[in-house]
C-alpha cells in the first residue's frame, strides 16, 4: 500500500519537481511527508531520459542511492508556502 504525505495528501512514492526542487520518494517515505531538495543533489543519466524526464534526473537523492549524507531537505508544507509566495 502506498503512504500518503500527512501535508499534502499525495503519494510519496512519486517525486514531485516544483521550481528547481524535487522530492525524494525514499526520504519522503522514511519521513510521512515530501522532503524536498534542489535537482542538483539528484545527479542525472543519459539513460533516464524520457519525454517525460528530458534532463535525465535520477529518482532518488544521491545520498539514498549510497552517495553520502543528505543536505537538509525542505519539507513539503514549505516548499508550497514558498510556491505559493512567489505567485503573489
């Protein structure tokens, strides 16, 4: 069964990428909410290019994929509060 985010009801297996950020499903999932860092601590490959995913950016953080420690990610509530003042 798939975990919802308790912040914004949306399944946190699936990344979500809103201006330059993007959600880890792993970290996500360890945390019951969407943690967010910027694209660039995802890395990316030739081989994950889609329509869907022109630049190739991987999945999950490079930290879950064995790289190292994580950044301190950006939690979902704030990053929609931050998308919502930039709307303003």
């Amino acid at each position: 069964m798939c975990k919802i985010c308790k912040k914004c009801n949306k399944p946190l297996n699936q990344s979500i990428r809103i201006g330059g950020y993007k959600s880890c499903p792993k970290c996500s999932q360890i945390n019951g909410y969407h943690v967010f860092y910027r694209e660039e601590e995802f890395g990316t490959s030739d081989k994950r290019e889609t329509r869907n995913n022109p630049d190739g950016i991987q999945s999950h953080c490079t930290a879950c994929r064995g790289g190292g420690n994580a950044p301190k990610g950006v939690s979902c509530d704030d990053i929609m509060l931050w998308q919502n003042n930039l709307r303003v």
